[in-house]
C-alpha cells in the first residue's frame, strides 16, 4: 500500500465538486432580480399611526425610501431602524422622503418599536397587506427606492445600510452630499 | 444557568470525544488494554453529557425559559407540551443537537454490544464515530449554539415555522435522523476494514443488520415524510422532487444498491470496493444532504437558516470524501474479486443491474439537484431544474428497477438455465400482462401507467407465488400446516421472505405513485352560498364560514357539504389558518382517504361575511396505496430484521 503519484489522482477527482459546492456560498438564491425594478412603483395611500393621510401619488419629483418592516422582525428590523431615521433627518431638507410601511404587525407592538426609535419620519400600517403584495415583498425587512418619476430604482432584502441608502439616494437625487456631513451638521444644529 | 449547564457539557462532551478517539487508536497500536478500555468509557461518558445538553435544552423549552434565544424562536408559551418537545428539532441549532444526541447513543450502543468483541475493528470504529461525534458538538459550540442568550428576555416566544405545527412533526424527523445517523455505524466499520486491511466480508456481516435498521428508518423517514407533505402542505401532492427531498432520497437510493450488493459479497466474495464505495456514498450522500439544507446554497420550501454551518460541513464533507477515497485507492489491490459473474442470468448480474440502476438514478437525481449551482458556476444564469425533469428521468429508471425486483429472487446464484429461470417466470409474467391488459380494456392508455401496472403487478405475482412454493415445500417435506408453514419459511430464511415482503410493499406504492400522478382530478371554482363543484362522483356544495381561535392563530372554516354519486356523504371544513406573524394564511386541507381515492379539498380564500368562497377539490386516486405500501415495506424489514436465536427460542417453547 504504496501512495504513487498516480493514485494520487484519483481522491483529487472529487475536487472539482467539493469547489462547486464551496462556488455555491458566492450565490444567494433568494437573490432574482425583481421583476418591478425600472417600472412605475404600484401607487397606495397610508393612514399614518398618527392619523395623517399619505399618498404616493402626492410625493411625485421626491426621491421616496419605501420601507417594510415589522416590530418582530428580529433583528434586521432593529439593525436598520437607526439607519432609516438618520437618513431621514439627513435628506429631509433634499426631496427626499422615507415611508415606513409596518406589516403584520399590532398597533401597540409597532407603536413601541417606533417610540424605541425614536421615529419622525411617516409610518403607517398595511393593515390587509395589500401594498406588500403590491410590492412582491418576500420577506421582512425590504426597501424599495423610487426616483423622482416614480419608478422603482432599486430594491434590498434585508437590513438596508447607511452606504446603500446615501449611494442610491445621491444618485437619483443626481447630486453627492455625503450622509455624515448632513448628520453632524444636524446635531449641531439641536 | 440552564444555558451554561449546557454549553459547559458540550465542551466536556467535545474534549471527550477527542479523547475517545485518540486514545482507541494509540491504546490499539501500543497495546494498551487500560487505555482502551478507557476510550471505551469516554464513549459512554460523551454520551451522558450530551444527553445532559438535550436534557438542558429541552427543560428550558418546556419551561419556556426565554432567556434562551433558540426558545426564543422556536416555542411559544401557548405550546401544548407536545411542540414544546419538539421545538429541539424546529429549527438549525437544535436539530443538530438531536443528531449529536443521537450520534452519541448510537456510539455508545457499539461500545456495549460490541465490549471486548471484533478487537480489530473497534479502536477505529470509536475513533470514526467519535471523530463524527466531534464534528456535530463542534458545530454546535462554533457556529449554531443552541444556547445563545438572549437579551432582553422577551415576554413571548416567537413559535415554530406554523406548517410545523403538526403530529408529523413528532414523527417524521426523528425517523429521518435514525435513518441518517444509523448509516454511520456500518461506515465506521468501512473504514476500520480499510485501514485495519482486514477486508473479508466480516465488516458486512457485523453491519448488515445495522444498514437495514437504518435503511428502514430512512424509508419510514421519507415515505412519512410524503404523507405529512400530503396532508398539510394542501397542494394535492406527496413528492416536488426539492431539493431537500432529493437530499433524502439520494442517500436512500445509494443504502438500497448497498444492502442488495452486499449479499453479492457475502456468497460469491465479489463487488468488495463496490460495496466499501456504495456505503461510503450513502454516509457521505447524507452529510451532503444535511450540508445542502443548511448551508443555503439552494432554495427549498425544507431549508434551515443559512450561516457558517455551511462551511462546517463542507469542510467535513471533504474530509470524507478524500479520505474514504484515499483508502479505497490504496487498498484497491488487496480487494481483487474472488468470483466472477459466470451468466448473464444469475443472481449477481442480477444485483449488478440493480446497482447499476439504483446508482445511475442517484446519479441523475445529485446532477437535477446541483444543476442551478452549475449552470451559475459556468454561464452566470439562474436556472432552476423542476419536477418536469425529475419526472422524465425517474420514470423509466424506476420502471427498470421495478422489474428486476421481481426477477432477481428467482434467479439462482451462479447463474440458471433458461428454462428453469422460465418456470419461475411463467406464471406472474402471465398474471403481470393480463395486468396490464385488463387495465388497457378498461380503457387506460398511458403507456407508462400500463406497465408500471403490469410490473407491480408481476412483482407481486412472484412474491405470492414464493410464498406458496416454500409452503407448498414444508407440507410436503415436514407435513406442517399452512400456517405454521409459512411461520417456519421465515424462521429458516427471514432476509429472503422479509425481502419478499417488502417488494410487495415496493409494487404497492408504484401503483399508488402512477395512478395519482396520472388521474388526479383537480377542480377550482368560486362558490356563492349554496352552489355546488363537481369533480369526479363528488359534488361539493358550499354553506359558510365560521371563525375560532386556536392557541396561535385566528382558523377560519368553510363549511361544505359533499355528495357522493347524488347521496351526501358528510360534511368538510377545510381552513385557512392566520397567524399574527406570518404574510400568508397557511391552509389546512380537509381529506377523505379512501382505498381508491382520496377527496380532498382546499380553501382559497373566501368573503368575510360568508356570501362566497373560492375552493380547490381535488380527487386523487389510489394514493392511500402508497402508504400501505411504505407500511408493508417497514413490516417486511422488521421480519428480515427478527433476531434469529428470539424467534428459534420461541419456536422451541412451542414445541416442548
């Protein structure tokens, strides 16, 4: 029971799987491409949790941040939370606008997870889940981002971060203001 | 503190084990009695404390300690006692602390059976096994701790995934994981004969009843697995070839070619590396399966969570494969064949098809499952691989396999004569073919409907017509009655006539699998109150709704009243079930089985005052044969299994 270099070979033929299966760690497979990027974004209107009335239609020429989320979403809800009100404290003065649409969710728990927080930005709940479907909103946390047009310029499953958010906004908003500048200026300003 | 008793005893657990391991070889090789003997106590030792672990885990999911993230997520208060218990297998964390557990009593069991017997395996089938042992607790202290703490402790649980929340949830995974871990017991004796090079066929005939008690698992494991898939998953089917199915079913296939071909070795010395390959297939086809649902490289309606588990198993996938691989290759001299097949009509060209088929199903089924993967690898396209392809593929494989588990009992070893092999096959190629012609006349026309019937049927025939020879025999040889005739063909020869008790099990379930994939009759309408569907003989007529709460979710029921051929037969409520956390209502089917169809109908979705609702029926034929099928199969293994010295014991009590 020699190891010639010959037999040497034949364990190393099962290489080649081992590395497509190590390839597969590369892909996601949830990951397809949404059919709703580049069309017009379904239109909805929102009661907000503190009774105002919301439209899409109305935010037409602002850059508009849809967000789905949810007071149970554990933890990619909680991660994203901050990120979401800072950007919106950062743009609120650039056409921009962030809509929280909480789903699946009871008003008390979803009241506490704002309040947590510290939400300014409008949410409101999608009480029938009819502008999640609208949306093909697969899991829970997801964000879309609208262009000025209206369309649908980009989608992210899962925690959205600061750098994706400020990249994709920048870009529609076809200017570059950098998101942390915006903040500290913020807080100097309170 | 329930938490820290557990993670203190998997990292003991994970220290002995490592010792167990080391200390069976160096004991061996030094000739060291004390040390082995304490390598076989680590044994024992691993599997109390991983039995403490479960046991921490499993306190704190009855007393709904939410301290624990992983009770957290899988349990809820509102739980009967029952999915509290079964929360350890909900989700990744816990699964793999029952298939440590189980790994560990399996262990140990080896090491008091087997105390001071085949010393020359054993050192390295505790290293194996202890090494594999390892692995799991490993895993479970890196990547997926079942104890993660969580903070703040919330009120609540989260609860299982809701399409868990079934019996079947009892049930299925725990057969599955006997069937999977049960296999690694005959691999660790592969192994001991590859590197003890003691590579007789006495490493088979220690594990034989091992791989068929794992085998049986296994198929017990998949086949209940269709029923729950049937029952609750309310889509009218038993089997979607995902990805994760094919994980079980692959390393099924692989112990199915294996328990036939070591029979092969065992008569004839022959297929010695055929038959070390084929369960190093099986044992590595299961951890593949296990690295496929967690790794998350492929979608599945089965996947757990994704994280670093993935790259565990990976890891430990290619451990086994280069060195199960490296030891066959250096070994592949000293496993020259001592038979050769001497005709193309006997036994073993019989088994050797059999092999052939089983593997190249296998084969088809790992390259529909890895397609996407590759397909992406090398042309950067999502594609998926569906059940259309599976279906094309499988059909005429099975077909083939089908036949030759009603030839091959009949053939002698070493081969027959024609005509002898055509005395055995006259009278059920005959029975099989009046089958298939009975079913054309009675106006079935799919090809492959037609001879699935007919082979099933010759299948049995042969099995029936086995019994009768060997009972005929015995009343004429030792003038028993019929009765205790048949109970003596299985006392001498319990793997044959179990054997021949399973096939009929097999053809069972292949007439129940082509006649509901063929005539399923499927309805879907939307009903005011009072309007009826019809499907096949059945008329369904829709009532109302009516609305209660369960422990963890708002059912909603339409109430249908059915006919049947112009009679009402009763009444169903299928359901939609909410759930506070989940997007989608879950439905919970309403099903009538019967012996030649079932009925089974649906909820879509409905009015909330009751004026309409919209209903799926469906009228699916024979499926309730394939789980008598599954059922018979199970039987027929427990007969092969009956422990030989039980059954002559009691049959001499009955003579004294």
């Amino acid at each position: 029971m020699t190891l010639t270099w010959k037999k040497l070979l034949v364990p190393l033929s099962v290489l080649p799987v081992l590395f497509l299966l190590a390839y597969g760690f590369r892909t996601d497979p949830r990951q397809v491409p949404s059919p709703l990027i580049e069309k017009e974004a379904p239109p909805f209107a929102l009661t907000l949790f503190d009774g105002e009335h919301l439209s899409l239609e109305k935010l037409r020429g602002k850059v508009v941040v849809v967000n789905f989320w949810a007071s149970w979403c554990v933890p990619a809800c909680y991660e994203e939370a901050p990120v979401l009100e800072a950007a919106w404290r950062a743009y609120r003065d650039s056409d921009v606008v962030i809509v929280g649409v909480n789903v699946q969710d009871t008003e008390e728990a979803a009241r506490e997870f704002m309040r947590r927080f510290e939400f300014s930005f409008p949410n409101g709940p999608d009480p029938r889940g009819k502008i999640s479907i609208d949306y093909g909103v697969y899991g829970i946390p997801e964000t879309f981002i609208l262009d000025k047009e209206g369309r649908i310029a980009y989608k992210h499953i899962g925690a959205v971060t600061a750098e994706t958010l400020s990249e994709h906004i920048n870009r529609l908003l076809g200017e570059a203001p950098r998101m942390e500048d915006r903040r500290k200026g913020h807080e100097r300003k309170t | 503190m329930t938490a820290d008793l557990g993670n203190i005893a998997l990292w003991i657990a994970l220290v002995v084990a490592v010792y167990g391991a080391v200390a069976a070889i160096v004991g061996h090789r030094q000739g060291r009695p004390a040390l082995l003997d304490s390598a076989y106590n680590g044994v024992l030792v691993h599997c109390a404390l991983v039995t403490m672990a479960l046991l921490s885990l499993e306190y704190a999911l009855i007393t709904s300690d939410f301290s624990i993230q992983y009770v957290v997520f899988n349990s809820s208060r509102n739980y009967p006692v029952w999915y509290k218990i079964a929360g350890l297998w909900g989700a990744l964390e816990g699964s793999l602390l029952l298939w440590a557990w189980m790994q560990a009593v399996l262990a140990a069991l080896v090491v008091l059976l087997y105390w001071r017997k085949h010393l020359a395996f054993l050192p390295y089938v505790i290293a194996v096994l202890m090494g594999i042992s390892a692995f799991f607790v490993l895993v479970m202290l890196i990547p997926a701790n079942p104890f993660t703490q969580h903070f703040p402790v919330p009120l609540e649980g989260r609860g299982l995934n809701p399409l868990l929340e079934d019996t079947s949830m009892l049930v299925h995974p725990l057969l599955l994981y006997s069937g999977y871990v049960g296999f690694t017991v005959p691999y660790a004796f592969a192994m001991a004969a590859l590197i003890t090079g003691r590579l007789s066929a006495e490493w088979l005939y220690i594990t034989r009843r091992w791989a068929v008690t794992a085998w049986m698992f296994l198929t017990a494991g998949i086949i209940y697995g269709g029923w729950w898939s049937y029952h609750v998953l309310g889509w009218g089917g038993y089997w979607a070839w995902d990805p994760v199915e094919n994980a079980s079913f692959m390393p099924w296939l692989a112990g199915t070619a294996y328990i036939h071909s070591v029979m092969t070795q065992e008569k004839r010395g022959m297929l010695k590396v055929w038959n070390l390959a084929l369960i190093s297939l099986t044992f590595a086809l299961v951890i593949f399966g296990t690295f496929l649902t967690r790794s998350g490289i492929l979608t599945s309606v089965h996947a757990f969570t994704q994280g670093a588990v993935g790259y565990f198993f990976l890891a430990l996938l290619a451990v086994i494969l280069l060195s199960t691989v490296t030891l066959l290759t250096l070994r592949a001299d000293q496993l020259k064949t001592e038979g050769t097949v001497d005709s193309v009509l006997s036994r073993e060209s019989a088994f050797l098809f059999n092999n052939l088929l089983l593997i190249t199903f296998c084969f088809t089924l790992f390259l529909g499952t890895i397609f996407p993967l590759l397909a992406e690898a090398v042309r950067g396209v999502k594609v998926s691989v569906g059940a259309p392809y599976f279906n094309y593929v499988a059909g005429p494989i099975a077909l083939g396999l089908l036949f030759l588990m009603g030839v091959g009992p009949v053939i002698p070893w070493r081969g027959g004569s024609w005509g002898g092999l055509g005395r055995n096959l006259l009278g059920p190629g005959v029975v099989g073919l009046a089958a298939g012609a009975t079913a054309f006349v009675l106006g079935i026309r799919g090809p492959s409907v037609v001879a699935t019937y007919a082979v099933a049927v010759f299948v049995a025939a042969i099995a029936v017509q086995e019994y009768y020879r060997g009972i005929r025999a015995r009343r004429k040889t030792a003038g028993e009655g019929p009765l205790r005739a048949l109970g003596q063909l299985f006392a001498r020869n319990r793997r044959r006539y179990g054997g021949l008790v399973v096939h009929l099990g097999v053809a069972l379930l292949a007439i129940g699998i082509a006649s509901s994939s063929t005539f399923q009759v499927q309805r879907e309408q939307m009903l005011k109150k009072g309007e009826a569907l019809e499907a096949g003989s059945y008329r369904v007529r829709f009532d109302g709704i009516t609305g209660s709460r369960g422990p963890t979710h708002v059912k909603v029921q339409g109430i249908f009243t059915v006919f049947n051929d112009r009679h009402e037969a009763g009444q169903m409520t299928p359901a939609l079930r909410f759930y506070p956390r989940q997007q989608e209502p879950i439905a919970e089917v309403d099903y009538w089985i019967g012996f030649w169809e079932d009925l089974y109908v649906i909820l879509g979705s409905f009015d909330r005052e009751g004026n309409w609702a919209v209903i799926k029926v469906m009228v699916n034929p024979m499926v309730s044969w394939i789980w008598m099928g599954g059922a018979i199969m199970v039987l027929g293994t427990l007969l092969a299994l009956w422990p030989a010295r039980f059954r002559s014991a009691a049959v001499r009590g009955e003579r004294s």
